[in-house]
C-alpha cells in the first residue's frame, strides 16, 4: 500500500536511537505531508553533516570544519578556560551535560569509549598515550568522570593508574542521592554511596 | 559548547511529531557519531522526498512520481479492487491502518482533514464535488470511516447527507470495545456505544 519511497525513509528513520517502525512511519508520514521545506531542509542539513562536523582534534568533542584551522571544539578554542583542570568523560553527551551545569571550568577528554571486557574493549582502545600528554602539559587535576556503572568505574580505575605517576590530583564525580530524589526509592548501592561521600555541615 | 551546525539540525529535527529538544539532541548525536553513510542517506532521501512523492490523483493517499503515468497510488492503481464499495477516512495514515487489517477490499478517499468549527474548518474544505462524482461512478457503499470523534462524527454526517440523493447504502465503521479490552477500563461513551450497536449472536 505505501509507495517504496516511503518504505525506504521508513526504514533508514528507523535507524535512529530508540525509533521503531512505527514511529519511523509517523515522522515518515509527517515529513511527506507537512510543507516541502521541512524535509528538503532537514535532508539537506543530514546529508552534509559529516562533511562539517568532526571529532576535535585535541578532545574528541564536536568541531565544526572551518577553512585555516585546526579542527577545534568551542570549547578547546575558548581561551578563557582553565588549562590546569581536565574532565574525562565516556561521551559527547556527557560532556554537554556537564556544560549545561555549568560548573566545570576547565577542558575536557572524551574517551569515545569504556572499558568492557563484555564488549571486547580492553585498555588499547583507551586514548591513553593522549591522555598522559596532555596531563603532562600543564594539567594539576583530572576529573575522571565516566559514568557510575560498573565499566565506568573500572575505567576510572584504570586510567588514575596510568596517570599515578604524573603527579597529578585524580577526582571523581561524587555519587549519590540527585537533588529532588526521594530517599524512600534510592537504590541500596546509590544509598550506600551517599553514605559513603557524606559531608561535613558546618553551620 | 555544542556547534551551530549540530543546533541547526537538533532544530530542524525536533519540528518531527512528538520530538522535544532532548530527542532531537539524540537523535543529533547518534546521527553524527555513527557511520557517515546513515545521515547522508537519510538525507538524500529526504531531500528528494516530496520530488518523487506526491498525493494520489485520485484518492489523495500517497503515490510514487513516475513518468507517462497518471499519478495514482497503489491501491488505485490495483485492478482487483472492488469498485463499487468506496472507504472515506480523513487521514492517509487512517486508510494505512485499514489496509492493514487487510478487511477492505475497496478503494479509497482520503479527506484530508475533518470539519472543525475551532479550527476554522468549514464544509467548503472538504472535497464533496469529488466524493459526489466518484460516488457517480457507479459505487454502491460508502464507509464512512471518520473517527469516533467530535469531529470525525460531524463530518460524517455532513457527507451522509451530502450523498443522501444518490441512493448509495452509507455506513460507518462500528464503535465499541476495542479487542482485547478491558470492559472494567472501557469509557462510558465506548461503552454506550457497544450496548448500542450489540449484534445478535447465532450459536
């Protein structure tokens, strides 16, 4: 009943994160009957968005290619940011959700990876040797903040290893209660981390 | 923190249906870190979409642009349809859902839209003239399939009576329990309207 063309977006939307065919079928459905622009738009921006995003060279976040230029995130090439403290992270998104906090001033490293030994990632996959470079260019303390799972702390493990001879100070996000959360549903081991981390109120 | 680039497509994705920004960032982020070849091919085939897809002459469902052909959609184009029973829905996505349960063997209208008084919808924007003239063409019945709605009830019986002088049998699809359902969790209205329209059982 549909025409090819529609089952061929169907399926290549249904590529997308958590989009099954049926909800592949609805945007399919929209982007056909809504105004023209709207799909020609977005296609065009899809089918050059590798051409003008890529990796930063220096932390693995995204850069935008301009003409000249190292290839640099915007926040590699803000001089304003402290050059002393370095934050790794799994992923881009994890990245950006520290920066929505606003609360990290320094630079970052993305790994692009964890370490899991389910999925055949050992060490060698780690950027490891980049890692170490860049500590040694001037870094006092290195935030290892992948994830509170269980490959993320193995791989915090890891790498505050291989940084232990740089002298470096190795911090790691704090884990515990999120603010709003009710005690009543917390897991034991979220509980028993907040418990851990507890700290001193001083009045 | 994020390139203009990837807001300019975390923007023009969240205009799909029930996408937020945080989806649209999602998808965004899977879209540009997985391989180069699932964004560009869902952006070529976006951006040509309306080029080689349009509304079936016809019965204004969705039809493949090809040459030295009139533009009609499969289910017009099938020569096993029966003629003379004609399914009238409001969406494309509603004669879609129909042609799935694969109990129609007829052809189609595809409104387009119902009358809506809120929305400024009156009888002149529904497509009466075509519906009389392919009625005229010799069909028998009309179903119309509108949906169970405020809506989707009044625009039936405007185009109930719209036909009423050409003697063709009207009907309307049954409403009630849906299979499966639950009569404990079942509206009073669905309710209402499954004691009404009730069947008589032959053992």
């Amino acid at each position: 009943m549909l025409p090819d063309r529609i089952r061929r977006v169907v399926q290549r939307l249904s590529r997308l994160p958590g989009v099954g065919e049926k909800t592949a079928l609805r945007y399919a459905m929209f982007l056909v009957t809504a105004d023209e622009a709207i799909a020609r738009e977005l296609g065009e921006e899809l089918m050059t968005l590798h051409e003008h995003v890529r990796r930063c060279e220096q932390c693995g976040a995204l850069a935008e290619v301009r003409q000249a230029e190292r290839l640099l995130c915007p926040v590699c090439l803000d001089p304003r940011r402290d050059d002393s403290l370095l934050c790794v992270v799994a992923r881009v998104q994890d990245m950006m959700a520290i920066e929505r906090s606003q609360a990290m001033p320094g630079r970052y490293l993305v790994l692009g990876k964890l370490l899991s030994p389910l999925d055949g990632v050992g060490p060698g996959e780690l950027p490891i040797a980049e890692l170490r470079s860049r500590v040694k260019a001037g870094v006092k303390e290195v935030i290892l903040a992948t994830p509170p799972s269980v490959d993320g702390e193995a791989t915090a493990l890891l790498l505050a290893r291989e940084l232990s001879d740089l002298g470096v100070r190795l911090t790691r996000l704090a884990s515990g209660v999120p603010h709003g959360g009710e005690l009543e549903f917390a897991d034991q081991i979220t509980l028993g981390r907040a418990i851990d981390g507890r700290r001193k109120l001083d009045p």
